[in-house]
C-alpha cells in the first residue's frame, strides 16, 4: 500500500518520512517536490507550493501510520490517502513486510 500526504516545506516533509520510518509505519518514504496545489479552502481557492511525500507500508500498518500522520500533522485537514498496491515484486513487498513489523 502506498500512502500520500502534503506538507508546505521540505523539512516538514523530511519530518514527517523520518518519524513514519524510525517508528516502523512505513517502510521507506519519498518525498517530491516542490508541487503547486490549487484548491478550496474557507470560501476561496488557494495556490500554494507543498511537498509530497510518499509512504510505502502494509495494510495491516496503515491505521496506525493514519493516526501517526494525524497527530503528528500540523495542517488542520492533512491529506492522507491510501492506495492499494495491485502488484509489485515479490521481494520488494516482502521487505515492505519485514521493514514495518514491530520489533
């Protein structure tokens, strides 16, 4: 499973990928950016520059990584969204596996 939330700076981004990773939530985190995101927000559209950053973890893992990015965001409504991996190798998700077991 991979798991998107958007940040508005580079190390807010780093942050939030070093706590998911050192606390086993995620396995590895890429961050991309600078991004321009245009969107609605209390009555008016906004621009702004922000940065993604790209969690890959485990079904099992992913309540846990939801409230971590919950508490730990500070956007009143940060983004968080959880897409399904369909396929990938069998070594890489075994590592994602192995990486987000609690120890």
């Amino acid at each position: 499973m991979t798991v998107l939330t958007t940040t508005d700076s580079a190390e807010k981004a780093q942050e939030l990928a070093r706590g998911a990773v050192e606390a086993r939530l995620a396995a590895c985190a890429q961050i991309s950016g600078p991004v321009t995101s245009v969107y609605h927000w209390r009555n008016a559209i906004e621009t702004s520059q922000e940065w993604q950053v790209l969690f890959k973890t485990t079904e099992a893992r992913y309540p846990s990584l939801e409230a971590h990015l919950t508490t730990v965001h500070d956007y009143e409504t940060p983004e968080i969204i959880a897409t399904p991996v369909v396929r990938g190798s069998a070594g890489y998700l075994a590592w994602i596996r192995q990486e987000t077991t609690e120890r």
